[in-house]
C-alpha cells in the first residue's frame, strides 16, 4: 500500500494573507507561524511570501527581484537592465544558511526606474514598459527569472517549506501592512524556484490552491496580448489575466472576479438587478476564454489591497476572520488562529464571492 507523500495529492497546498486597514506595519513573523499548522499541506517543493509597504525608502521605484543560474547571466541581464533603467540600488537579497534550503541560485534585487527617453521612444507607460521588460528577460534570457517587479513590495520565494523559506529570507526583518503566503504541492509541474508561489506581474501577486483545467485555454487567449506563460505552473497566467483585465481593461477587481469565476448563466439570468444582469452577461460575452475553471483558492495582493477568490462551486476550502482592523485569510481556520488567537467574525465566502480588503486611502 502507498503511503502518504507518495501519492498524488490534488487538494494539497496552502494559502494565507494578512492585512491592516489601518496601514499598520507587521513583521514577516506572524504569517511565517501561520503556515506551521498547515505544514502537511505542502511537500517541500515550494514556499513563498508576498509583502507589501517593504521598501518605504525606494517606494517610488520598481524592486526587481531576480534569480540567476550563473554569474555570467547577471552581468549580461545587468547591461540590458542598464539600457532601459535608472539603477538606483542593487544587490545580494540577504537571506540565512539553513540546512532545509539547499541548491538557491543567485538572488538579487534592483530598484530602477524606466528611462524617460525609453519610454519616449517606445511611446509606453511605464507599468506597459515594465511588464514588457520582464517578460523580455524571462523568456530571452536563459538562466534569469524576474520573479517580482512592483514598487514597495516584494516576493520571496523557493523550494522548500514555507516556514523554512520565511528563515531563509529574514522575512522577520521586514515590515509590511500587507503579508500573503503560500505552501506548495505541486501536482503537475516539477518543483523549481521560479515555480513556487506567489506569482507576480508589477504590484500584482498570486498564491492559489487547486488546479487549473482552463490552463491551455486561458494560456492562449492571455499570450495574444504579450503575456509570456513561461514559469511551467498553471498559476502563472491567473497573474497575467488578472493584470490584463485590472490594468489594461480598467475593470474593477469585483468585475475581474466575474470573469475568472463567472457566474452560470442560470444564475445570470435569475439576478433580480437589472443593471447587474446585463453587466454580468456582457462580461460572459467579452471574455469566455478567460473563465478559469477546476477548483480554485486564491489570494491577489495589490497596492494598498488583497483580494480573496474562490472557484465558482467552491471546490477549495478557504476562510476569512478580522480583528481589530486586521483582516485573515487561510485554508484552514488554524492557521487564522495562529495568527490571532481570538479572531472574530470568521466565515467561509461563498464560491466566485470575491472578497476584497483594501487599506484607508493615506494610511501608507
């Protein structure tokens, strides 16, 4: 008989955010505790931590965080970064020796700014200009990954468990309103640093728990716009979807999640609101190939917001709970508990009911 870990195990995975109203800052401590009860969540293959409201000093810059294979392959990414940015600061991310992570390449982060002739030229804005450099260095530039490319944020990530990648990072040196973390199993695609969670594009960040059997579908219409899925996990192109409906669309988050968990259009038809009926349907009607279907949970972490998600039929577990003027989201209400003992108010949301959270306007 098969033992546990050596079969395949689809629900497997973890997510969970944290996030104050007031824009009060936390460390990465709290919500590196609040994976350790879903430890049996994960297998090892993956683990990483969004954080937002890090980088108070560079804020008006864009923290590119990298891997590379070799240091050949950061110099050569260097001298392209050079010729379309202002370099301010880069470096080594500090991160601890531990025995549970082993074989990291070379992690560095640059906080640049678009050239203004660059962008002259090229006749962009500079969030365009950015996605396009990034998806330039991850598909042209074998043995470099951009895997975090927003102002005053960042991610971390890695194989290996999420609490052991949380030491691995110092993440409870940093201090952020916002902190989203995942705990990976991967069911089919391979275990590798760039393919751990989250998944990031600008200030957007993805954690998710489930599978999706859209993929190739949502994968072809996404690629048709610049989007380059090239990470080898299906997770990837809800990032790109959602920055593609968000940022280019200028949909609103609540009008993004009816599209990747669209309503059945039994249920369109029955909304007693008019104006809601015919919204709901054009959406439909727009954007067919961007419904993500399979179970779903996930997490978007925004400037100044968090956004929870799941599949229409609920196929993911995932609950909700505040205190104060903080609000957690996790798999399981244990993790919740972990981070606030005496949470209130905690529910599980309705399948394709997004959730949204955003911080008082100045409060960071």
């Amino acid at each position: 008989m098969k033992k546990e870990g050596q079969v395949r195990i689809p629900s497997g995975c973890a997510i969970a955010a944290v996030i104050s109203r007031d824009g009060s800052k936390m460390t990465g401590e709290m919500i590196m505790n609040a994976m350790k009860p879903m430890h049996e969540r994960s297998n090892g293959l993956g683990g990483g931590f969004a954080a937002y409201g890090i980088y108070p000093e560079y804020k008006d810059f864009y923290a590119l965080h990298l891997f590379f294979d070799t240091r050949d392959t950061r110099k050569s990414c260097e001298t392209f970064l050079k010729e379309y940015f202002e370099i301010v600061h880069s470096e080594r991310i500090p991160t601890r020796k531990i025995p549970a992570i082993t074989d990291e390449p070379m992690i560095w982060r640059y906080f640049a700014a678009p050239l203004g002739s660059m962008l002259a030229s090229l006749q962009l804005d500079e969030k365009e200009f950015v996605r396009r450099a990034v998806m330039k260095i991850n598909t042209e530039m074998n043995g470099a990954y951009v895997f975090s490319s927003g102002k005053n944020m960042g991610t971390f990530k890695a194989v290996g468990f999420p609490e052991d990648v949380g030491v691995f990072y110092r993440l409870d040196e940093y201090e952020g309103y916002s902190w989203t973390a995942h705990g990976r199993y991967p069911t089919n695609t391979p275990g590798w640093w760039g393919g751990a969670h989250p998944f990031t594009l600008l200030d957007y960040s993805v954690v998710h728990n489930g599978e999706i059997s859209s993929y190739d579908a949502n994968r072809r219409f996404i690629e048709m716009f610049g989007y380059k899925c090239t990470l080898q996990t299906d997770t990837e192109v809800i990032t790109y979807i959602l920055d593609y409906l968000v940022r280019v669309q200028g949909l609103t988050l609540r009008e993004a999640a009816g599209v990747i968990a669209a309503p059945f259009w039994s249920t369109i038809e029955k909304e007693p609101d008019e104006e809601k009926r015919k919204r709901y349907a054009f959406l439909r009607t727009i954007f067919p190939s961007l419904l993500v279907t399979g179970p779903f949970s996930i997490v978007l972490g925004f400037d100044g917001g968090v956004m929870a998600l799941n599949d229409r039929l609920k196929l993911r577990s995932m609950v909700v709970g505040e205190k104060d003027d903080k609000v957690f989201i996790a798999s399981e209400e244990a993790a919740i508990r972990t981070m606030e003992p005496d949470a209130e108010n905690i529910w599980a949301p309705a399948g394709g009911e997004p959730v949204i959270v955003e911080v008082k306007e100045g409060a960071y």
